[in-house]
C-alpha cells in the first residue's frame, strides 16, 4: 500500500499536509487518545496531528 502525503501550502506561508491516518490515529493513541472512534483525523501541520469530534466538532491535536 502506498502512504501519501499531501503537501498544502498557503499564500501566507503557511502549510498542512495530510499523512496515513493509520499512523496519525496510533501516534494519538499512543500519546493519549482513549477514544478514537469518536475522532476523525483532519490534517497535519508544524509536527502536530490534527482530529475533529465527530458530535461536537472540537478539535485536539497531538505531537508527531
């Protein structure tokens, strides 16, 4: 299977990129996330992994 990362880059200078949720939810879980079924994985930016709730739509990040 081929892992992606999708590079975004904005006109501020700013970027997020998107990498293998798999990988992004095992560093989450890793580091804390007990509940992954209630996250969706989002994108990534400056070395953090980003996740939306899925029923109060709050974000949570986690260092990569």
């Amino acid at each position: 299977m081929t892992k992606f990362k999708t590079l975004i880059n904005f006109k501020d200078g700013t970027s997020m990129y998107y990498r293998d949720h798999k990988e992004a939810f095992e560093n989450a879980k890793s580091k804390g996330l007990n509940d992954p079924q209630n996250y969706m994985y989002m994108y990534s930016k400056d070395n953090k992994d980003y996740f939306k709730n899925i029923d109060y739509r709050n974000y949570i990040n986690f260092n990569q």
